[in-house]
C-alpha cells in the first residue's frame, strides 16, 4: 500500500510541487522543512504550523487528493478553509500543492508584519497619544474580488467590517434594468458618469467649511447603461476609468469629497431599479451609494475588484472599483517586487554588506533592463 501510494506521486518532498523559480514572500519564517510529512498513508499531505490572517497560530493540514498535486484542500481542526490568490483576490477551497503552499507563507508573512513596530500599535488612549505626538496615523488598504460574493448581503458585510474603525457608512445595492431597450446616446436610461469635488483639499479636514452645493461638477466621456455587459463596460467604456470616492470626515460628518465616475442616486433611480434586498438573486450590475451623501459607485456585479483605502486613522477613506484582471496585473508585479525587496523597505532589518552589493547590482540590472 505505501509503495504503491509512493509510486503515484505520493510521498514528494513538498518543495518537488514549487515552480522552480519560486521566490518566498518577506517575512515569514516559513520554509519547506516547516511542512512535515503526515504519517498516514490514507490522508497523504503535510502539516505546518503557522499565523492565520488574524494573527493567531493555528496547525495546517494539507490533504492531496491526487498524485500530481493539482487537487489539495487544506483544514484547521478538521475544518476546511479557504485559500485566497494574491493577484487576483479569488478564493479557493481546493487549489494545487503550490497554491497553498504559496498562501500559508504569504499569511503568515503579512501577520508577522503587523505584529511589527508594536510601539505604533494599540486602541487605548495612550496609544493613542503616543502616535499623535510623533505624527504617526494608520492607513490600510484592502482589495476584494466582487466574484467572492454571491450576493450583494455578502459584499455588504465585507465593506462594514473593513469600515467598521471610520464614521463612513455605505449601502450596497443591486441595479436591474427598469425595461428592454437598446442603448443609445439620446436614451433615457443612459447617463454620463460624473466628476464632482468638493473641499479636494480637504487632507486631512480643514475648515472653513463649505456646503456641499459648491461643489464643481463636471461631466465624463463615459455612458453608464445598467444593460451593458462587464466586458463591454471595462473594454469599451470605463477602460481609461475607475470610478472612485475618496471622503474626508471629522467626527461623524462628511466635509469633503472628490468623486470620479459616480452616478447621482437620484438619476440611478430614474434609469435602474434600485434594490436592497438579498432575494436570491446576484444580479448584473451591483453599486456602492456613500450614506449622507447621493454619491453612488456603480460597476459590473463579475470581473471587478472593489479597494478600500483608509488614512488619517480613518479621517480619509477611499472606494476605488476597477477592472479585476488589470488589478491583478498590478497585484502581481507588486508582491514580486516586494519579495525583492522587502528586506530592503523594512525599517527594522539590516542587511550585510553581502545583502547590499547584491542588491546595488540587482537594481542596476534592472535599470540597464528597462533602457
């Protein structure tokens, strides 16, 4: 039986299933002889201990479910879990050997990161203090791949955890077309997206305040039509575009924006139908509306990646909806640079005079390439 399951492809050392450029992410520890052979010959696959996305140290059993090691789950206690793709944000719950392997460092890696520079770190007022007389603020930035969710209550959830530490709230709604019709520009249900600024300044909150009809208002070359198809919109309409909302606050109330791309809830409502409820049904086009305001993110329910971004301890977020491959493109390059070079961002580590020569005549390397 155990030569047989040998034979099939079980029993390789896990780095045998690792491309063979394979580059680790920063931070982690982590390496093959962490992933320890299970001693099972019916539940082949390896066990590691490391940092889930919360921080805490948990055990991972990984379980092949074929010799070529394309079809693994992973569990924790006996209970699966997701893996998650960092270029595009997709999900998995069964992915290859590599897949996973890739996933448990880059997890770990980025816990280990947050637990770093704890003199920054802390909810209480100390903390607090300490931060404000050195002029440190917090700021994180999130992506999600819409196709994570199969229904708007879902996506709903997500943007209130993630916004859960500002005084921003959003409602998240599913637009259907009101009738059947072909899109033209004279349409009624056709509308331009629009650009309006008002107190662009405002990084952080700075007064004196103004009311928010001062606001500039300008018009895009885009036609939002809740008819188009998600490649027909990022392709055709919103390639050169992604509509965004960036928000200032002081407290609990809003005093500046700038948006770009954005639909008027009061004009999505005379050219959509415009729902809350979860009933089943996932729908074409979803949209993100900014509560206190009528200021409204309209983008294809597939193919888009939602990024939350936060500054000034939360005084400044930022919805931005783009096209998910091109997210992914940007993604990827980013978390390979930063396997490069991530000794070299963090202010913590020291490298040795080895660590720097190599990298001076990697960078030149690099820009010799790029002439």
């Amino acid at each position: 039986m155990t030569t047989q399951t040998h034979i099939a492809g079980y029993g390789r050392p896990i780095e045998s299933y690792l491309p063979d450029d394979y580059l680790p992410p920063y931070c982690t520890p982590l390496g093959p002889r962490a992933f320890q052979q299970t001693s099972d010959p019916m539940r082949p696959g390896w066990t590691v201990t490391a940092l889930d996305e919360h921080g805490q140290t948990v055990r991972y059993m990984i379980e092949l479910r074929s010799p070529n090691g394309d079809r693994v789950i992973a569990t924790v206690d006996g209970k699966p879990v997701r893996g998650r793709d960092i270029a595009t944000r997709l999900q998995f719950e069964s992915g290859a050997v590599s897949q996973w392997y890739d996933w448990i460092l880059a997890t770990d890696a980025e816990a280990r990161m947050n637990n770093a520079q704890p003199q920054w770190k802390g909810d209480d007022l100390a903390s607090s203090v300490h931060c404000l007389e050195h002029g440190v603020v917090h700021y994180d930035t999130q992506d999600e791949n819409t196709a994570n969710f199969a229904h708007t209550s879902e996506l709903q959830h997500w943007l209130d955890d993630v916004l859960a530490g500002t005084s921003i709230s959003v409602l998240v709604l599913r637009l259907d077309r009101l009738d059947s019709w072909e899109l033209v520009d004279d349409s009624p249900q056709v509308t331009a997206l629009g650009r309006r600024h008002w107190h662009p300044e405002c990084v952080p909150p700075i007064g004196p305040w103004l009311d928010d009809s001062s606001a500039t208002v300008t018009y895009l070359p885009v036609k939002f039509d809740p008819g188009l198809d998600a490649d027909c919109w990022w392709s055709v309409y919103a390639n050169s575009y992604s509509p965004w909302i960036r928000l200032s606050t002081s407290g609990r109330q809003i005093t500046g924006y700038c948006a770009e791309g954005f639909v008027p809830l009061t004009t999505l409502e005379t050219i959509a139908d415009v729902s809350t409820d979860d009933d089943g049904v996932r729908g074409s086009w979803w949209s993100i509306r900014v509560v206190g305001t009528d200021l409204v993110l309209v983008f294809p329910a597939n193919d888009t990646m939602l990024t939350v971004e936060t500054d000034y301890d939360g005084a400044a977020v930022k919805l931005t909806a783009r096209n998910a491959i091109t997210r992914a493109v940007f993604n990827a390059v980013k978390d390979h640079f930063s396997r490069i070079w991530g000794k070299w961002l963090d202010p913590d580590s020291h490298l040795t005079d080895e660590e720097l020569a190599g990298g001076i005549n990697k960078a030149e390397q690099m820009l010799e390439e790029a002439e």
